[in-house]
C-alpha cells in the first residue's frame, strides 16, 4: 500500500498531466440541455491541486529552526 506521501506525489503528477494535456489542446466551455462545462474552472480546480499538494508535501521535507538565546 502506498504511503500519504506518494499518492499526493501520484496526485500532483496526475493533475500535471491533465493541465498539460489542458494546455497542449484547449477546449471552449459550453453548456448543453442545462449542463455546464466549464474548462477555464476545471483548469483552475487543477492548479489548486497542485498547491494543495505542494504544501502537503512541503509538511514531509526535513526543517531546522534556527533560535538563540538571550542572557
């Protein structure tokens, strides 16, 4: 099974894709018999993921807090 950390790594590669795949060949958003597609919000929804994910990730990388002490 795989760890927290690599399916938010398979997420963002994922959502990369698609924005890729968005972005090589763009569609028009349009509406039919009341139903709604909206590329430029579903782009949008895509690159929240990825921030999403980058901050998640960004909580497994190793830090240091540097402090000093008065006396």
């Amino acid at each position: 099974m795989a760890t927290d950390r690599e399916q938010i790594e398979s997420i963002k590669a994922q959502a990369l894709q698609q924005l890729a795949d968005l972005r090589a060949n763009p569609k028009p958003s349009y509406s039919i018999d009341g139903q709604n597609v909206a590329w430029d919000a579903y782009l949008a929804s895509l690159e929240r993921t990825v921030d999403w994910c980058d901050r998640k990730l960004a909580g497994y990388e190793p830090y240091e807090i540097a402090s000093r002490g008065c006396s």
